[in-house]
C-alpha cells in the first residue's frame, strides 16, 4: 500500500493547498471536469489532485506570457513507456 494515493479522501488536502497558493477554484458539472485560476491562468483537470500537479508545473516553469507548450521543459522528449513491475 502507498504512503499517499490519489484517492477521494486527498481531495481536500488537494484543495486546501491550492486556496493556501491563492488559485480559486470550483467544478463544472457540465463538463465534469475541476477548475483553477490565478493571475489570468487557468486550468482544468478531472479531480483535485490532478490539478494540483498541474500547479506544480506551472510554479516550477514560472511562465512570464503565455506561449504555446509553456510547460515544455527544452530538450525533453515523450518519455518511454515506464517499466512495469512483474508480477
């Protein structure tokens, strides 16, 4: 068993931490699908603790304009396929 998983009972911690990096943030029942904001930027991603990763990216990369693939790291490639764990 994991020290910590992505499991509904993360989803709070998930979004305590991003009101404590100041994103607001709500869920779009329409399009099923959790929302932030800050600064002009938004995102979007189907549970809160996905959307924190995307709010790790984008404080690691710190993009000052919008440009297209802002989260692209320069010389990285699509990673292989991870290795799997023979069972």
């Amino acid at each position: 068993m994991p020290t910590l998983g992505e499991f509904v009972d993360v989803y709070g911690s998930a979004l305590d931490l991003l009101e404590k990096k100041g994103f607001q943030f709500w869920f779009d029942e329409k399009a099923d699908l959790f929302f932030a904001e800050r600064d002009g930027w938004d995102f979007a991603a189907e549970n809160p603790i996905s959307l924190l990763g995307l709010m790790a990216i984008f404080e690691a990369e710190a993009p000052l304009q919008f440009h297209e693939c802002w989260w692209r790291r320069k010389g990285t490639e699509p990673r292989a396929p991870l290795p799997s764990l023979a069972r």
